[in-house]
C-alpha cells in the first residue's frame, strides 16, 4: 500500500472535509496513471475503514458516518475523470434492499457507502422492495451477498418473506443473507433464517468481507 | 366514579408519585407504550383506531381490562388521521391508494423542507418561516392561495379540537373513571435539535450541519427553543400525573462531543425550565445512552423520567438510578421470542436489579405498534409476574 | 404550578394593541373581547405550532 497518499487515509479518517478535499484536487491535477488512480480510491477505501474501526471502538457515532459517507461522495465525484472506463476493481457483490412494507433506507445508505468504499460492487434496490424483486435481481447479477434492512419491527417477519423467496427460487444456497436494523437480533436471524445480522454498519461490513474473501 | 375504582385510581396514583420521588412504594408499576397494537389487538386497523376515535378508545378499554397496568399514555404515537389526510400531508401513511391499511404507520422523513442557505432566516423568526415556508412545503393542502390555505388551516383547527376532545379527552377521562387508570402524560414535545431534524432539515442534514454550519444549528435551537417549550406548556390538561412525554431521537447519534454542544444546552435548560413548572420531563431515551450518563447525572435530581430503550440496565441503575426515575427495561425481542417461562424469568432479574429503592416503572423497551409487536399471552403474564413479584417488602 | 408561557416574537404574531391600532373603534371594547382575541391568538398559534412539529 503506497504512503503517497497517506494524508488522504488520514483526512478522511479524521473526518477533515477541506484537508481531503484539497489533497484530492492535488491528486487529480497531479494527472495520476490508472495504477495511481487505484492508488488513491484504496486510500480512501483505508479511510472509510478507518471511520468503521472508530465506529466499533465506540469513538465515532453514527452522525460521523452519515458525514463520512458525504464527504466520501464528494470525493469520488472529485476522482471520477481519473477513474478509467473499467472503473474500479470490486471484491464481492450485494444486493441491498429496505424489507417489504419498509420505507426507511438512512442506514442501508449508510452501509452502502461504507461496503462501496470497501470495493463491493452494490446493486440497491431501494425501499419497501417486494420479494420477487429481490428474487430477480439475484438471478439478473448473481451476488455474494443479499442485504435486507429494515427499521421497523413489522420488517422482521417481511425479511423471513423475501429468504423464503430466494429459497423457493433455488437461490438461498448461492448466497449470504444478511439483515440489517434496529430492531433485528440473533433470534431473529434464526427465525427468519439469515446468515447473519447486523445493528452496526461496521461489524456488518467486516462480516461480508470476511464472507468473500474466505 | 364508583368506590371501588376510586380507591384503584388513588392506589395508582400514589404508587406513581411515589416512585418518582425515587422512594419505594407498595410495588412496582407496570405501564408501556401501547399505540396501533392496541387497535390491532382489538381486531382493529391502524385506519380504524386513527381514525375512528370511538374505535380507538375500544381498544384502550380492552387493555385496561387485560393487562395489568397502573397508568397508560394517551395514545399520541396513533397520531390523529383526518388532520394528515385533510392537510395533504407527504410523510405520514395510513393506507395505500387502494385503501389498505398498513400494518404500521409509514412515516417518511420530509423532503426539502429547509435548504440549508435558509438558516438565517429560521433563527430570525422561527414562527414566520414555519407558516410561509415549511407547512406549505410539509403538506399540500397548505401550499395553496392565501384563501385556500385560511380554508385548510380552519378545517385543520375543527378537526384538531374534536381530536382533542375525543381521541385524548373522553378516553382517558373513561380510562380514569371507569377503569381506575390515570393518563401518564399531560403533553408532548420535542427537544429544538429533534424539531430542527425531524421537520426542518433532516437527519442527514443536521449530520452535516454541524461540522459545516456550526453556529447557526446553535442559533437555530435557540430560534426554537420557546417553540417547543410552549408546545409542551400549552393548554394542559387537569390529572393527577405531571409528566411531559419528550421522544429523544437524535443523541444517541452524535458522539459525546457533538452532543454536549448541539443538543445539551437547549435539552438541559428545557428540562429545568418544565421542573420549575412543577411538571415532570418524561424521556423516551432511545437507543444506547449509557456514554451521556454523566450528562444526566447533571440534571435536577428525582425529577425526570427516563424510558430506556437498551443498555446494561443494572449499570444503568446503579450509575443515574439516583438522578432519574428508570422506565422501560423489558426488550420485545423477549416477549416475543421465548417461551413465557423465559420472559418472566428475564422480568425477574430486571425487578431484582431495578426495583431496589424505588425509581423504577416496568414496561416494555420500545412502543407498541405493529400486529406482532408483543405476543400477547406472554405480555400479559410477564405484567402479571410483575404485580406479584414487584411487591416491595 | 405556575406556567409561564414563554413569550413570542415574530413579524406574524398578532396582539390586541395591533388590532385596535387598525380598528380604533374598538379601543373601548370590554376585556372579554380582549380576552378572547388574545386566547384565540394562542389557540391558533398553538395549532400551528402542533401541526409543524408533528
């Protein structure tokens, strides 16, 4: 991993909006190859994993990862002219939707960023999405990862929904399922039958890595 | 008012009172926040009991016979239909076009109410830019020729009196005098930052907002600030419980730091200023709270209730359980996913950990709203092991 | 307990001394008009402010 762009690792981590914002403008001027381009998107990738170890440690709440998430957006606007025509090399893929009946997506926006920013390739499906939905985009994409989030305690028994469609499919076993939210729980993720389940947008990106890269 | 229910009504509410005072009184009270689960436990649809107030008092009336509750909130969380659907309202859903009823109140967060180059003009005069800009940008039928808008807005005050009257009034006057229950809270409000969030700017507004307009989210909290407290302070009903219901929503948010200079200030002085009314702050501390204890440990003692959502609730106790009276502690993730054996033997460690010294009501973590948000045989047994085991000896 | 309603200031809130500066002849009127005026003022302004942060 270079050290050229260290400071861009930190200002993000550091949540210093105008440091980062100048760096990257140094760094496009500067006329970066391909190779260097991917050099800096990973800086900002250690940055934003940076924010999720602060997150876990209890040091950053979730109002710095919304403000993180911004100022990152910013930033990939800033690179898009250096990034080429094959865009970045991504590590997995998910499909994300909010629960049937949901309409509430802050936290699945959030994780979101933080899995983009970790290279995931994400396909989001936005809110309340029905289980055929999801169904057809896993066929269309082939993910290794399905993510459902919900806020409402009325999404809990609609997640149970969407995996039974992917089980009637023949498509639960070619993936990890996820549930995201408030209000889901291990007894949850077991009722429902998800792989996993996650309150933390950052112990929930660290699970998916771990589901790939192993 | 019969005798029986007479003494009934003023076992509860000395048990009440008592409790506040951080002393122990004959046992434990049990309430929660029982909103549509109610309607829905009655056979009833979240249309049916928000809009239909004779429904909606059914539904109380079914509570206060099966469960074991000294006091109950008026049902704010049903919130009154006929005044968004009248309005023209773009955040709140009943039903969908079909007439459906959803299964939970859909609340969508309101969508450019406020730019953030609008700031001044908030925190110049709060009350102006609410009537010229957010109603009209918050509902429709507001958003109209000044004629067209007057129209709306009487409807509006017509059918908010009778809502009032109804939905509030008759049902927790029945509650009381035919039940015994006293209502638990006389109004509701919100702290500034939560108003400035939920129908100003936004959650991911404010988020940014305070690293790029630092001093003007401050001003616009003192802009606010005698908004609020009026809302709380307005018109308040005559009964025997003083408390004002105040939802905290975006603290558990904000990092210590961030909270201590956007939110505590106003929060804080909010607080006393309803204590020196002799009114009691009612807290729904959502979320984890437990890193702004210290927080709490600077406010008056023995005067504000505190509803916890989540946390180690005997660190919770021994850390502010002398400052605030503690609410809540009962997850719904239990009631509804052991068996009643196991939900009660849960309640039982939380009286064992809470109950000591007083200053602790039981009730659910979280309000009732969606269908299967509590299994009811477990719910009712768990309040019952509660009236038995709570007993101070 | 005594409440203090906190006072209210903004370009739209209206009070009796408006009022009778634009009705002079009502200057004179009996304090149940001016009683009424103000609650209504209250009233509606109380109205609004629910239906704004709800």
């Amino acid at each position: 991993m270079s050290v050229k762009y260290q400071h861009i690792t930190e200002a993000l981590a550091q949540l210093e909006e105008e440091a980062l914002v100048q760096a990257l403008k140094d760094a496009v001027e500067a006329g970066p190859s391909a190779e260097e381009a991917q050099d800096i998107v990973n800086a900002c990738t250690m940055g934003m994993e940076r924010v999720g170890d602060l997150f876990e440690e209890g040091e950053y709440f979730v109002g710095d990862l919304i403000y993180a998430a911004d100022i990152l957006k910013g930033g990939m606007e800033l690179l898009a002219p250096c990034i080429g025509a094959g865009g970045v090399s991504k590590i997995g893929k998910l499909v994300i939707g909010s629960a049937p009946g949901d309409l509430h997506d802050i936290g699945k926006n959030i994780f979101i960023a933080m899995m983009e920013a970790a290279g995931f390739e994400v396909h989001d499906l936005g809110i309340d999405v029905a289980p055929d939905k999801f169904v057809e985009k896993v066929k269309e994409v082939q993910p290794d990862i399905v993510g459902i989030s919900g806020l409402l305690t009325l999404s809990l028994d609609t997640m149970g929904d969407v995996i039974n469609a992917l089980k009637q499919a023949g498509l639960r076993d070619g993936v990890k399922v996820m549930i995201g939210g408030n209000p889901v729980s291990e007894a949850v993720q077991k009722r429902v039958g998800a792989d996993a389940h996650s309150t933390n947008a950052a112990t929930g990106v660290k699970q998916c890595k771990e589901w790939v890269v192993a | 008012m019969s005798d029986d229910v007479q003494k009934l009504l003023q076992e509860r509410v000395e048990r009440i009172t008592t409790t506040i005072k951080i002393e122990e009184p004959d046992r434990v009270p049990i309430t929660s926040m029982f909103e549509t689960w109610a309607g829905h436990y009655s056979g009833y649809s979240v249309t049916d009991v928000a809009f239909n107030y004779d429904k909606l008092a059914e539904s109380f009336y079914k509570v206060a016979e099966e469960f074991e509750v000294d006091t109950l909130p008026p049902p704010l969380g049903v919130r009154c239909g006929p005044i968004y659907t009248t309005l023209g309202t773009k955040e709140f859903s009943f039903f969908n076009k079909d007439g459906v009823p959803h299964a939970s109140i859909q609340h969508m967060e309101g969508k450019d109410i406020m730019s953030v180059e609008e700031y001044p003009e908030l925190i110049k005069d709060p009350y102006k830019f609410i009537i010229e800009k957010q109603l009209p940008r918050r509902y429709k039928a507001l958003d109209q020729a000044p004629d067209k808008k007057a129209e709306a807005l009487g409807k509006a005050c017509f059918i908010y009196e009778k809502y009032i009257a109804n939905a509030v009034g008759k049902l927790c006057g029945t509650l009381e005098t035919k039940y015994g229950i006293p209502a638990l809270f006389k109004s509701s409000t919100e702290m500034p930052l939560d108003a400035l969030m939920d129908y100003f700017r936004g959650f991911r507004g404010v988020s940014v907002d305070i690293r790029r307009n630092k001093e003007q989210v401050i001003e616009a909290c003192e802009a606010l600030y005698p908004v609020m407290l009026r809302r709380a302070v307005q018109n308040l009903p005559s009964g025997p419980f003083p408390f004002i219901f105040i939802p905290l929503h975006i603290p558990t948010y904000l990092k210590p730091k961030d909270f201590e200079t956007f939110y505590y200030p106003t929060f804080k002085r909010m607080i006393e200023d309803l204590i020196s009314f002799d009114l009691t702050p009612a807290l729904f501390m959502e979320g984890n709270w437990e890193p702004y204890y210290d927080y709490i440990n600077e406010l008056p003692k023995k005067k504000v209730v505190g509803l916890i959502e989540h946390g180690d609730f005997k660190k919770t106790k021994d850390n502010i359980g002398k400052t605030i009276t503690i609410w809540g502690g009962m997850p719904i993730d239990v009631i509804n996913n052991s068996t009643k054996e196991e939900a009660i033997d849960y309640a039982k460690k939380l009286i064992d950990d809470l109950a000591p010294g007083g200053g602790y009501i039981f009730g659910c973590d979280k309000s009732l709203l969606a269908p299967n948000d509590a299994n009811p045989e477990n719910l009712k047994a768990v309040f019952k092991f509660v009236k038995e085991y709570g007993v101070y000896k | 307990m005594i409440i203090k309603l906190p006072a209210l200031e903004s370009e739209l809130f209206d009070t009796w001394e408006k009022h009778i500066e634009a009705n002079p002849e009502l200057k004179n009127s009996p304090i149940e008009a001016k009683e009424e005026f103000e609650r209504s003022v209250d009233e509606y302004y109380a109205m609004i402010m629910l239906i704004s942060t709800m």
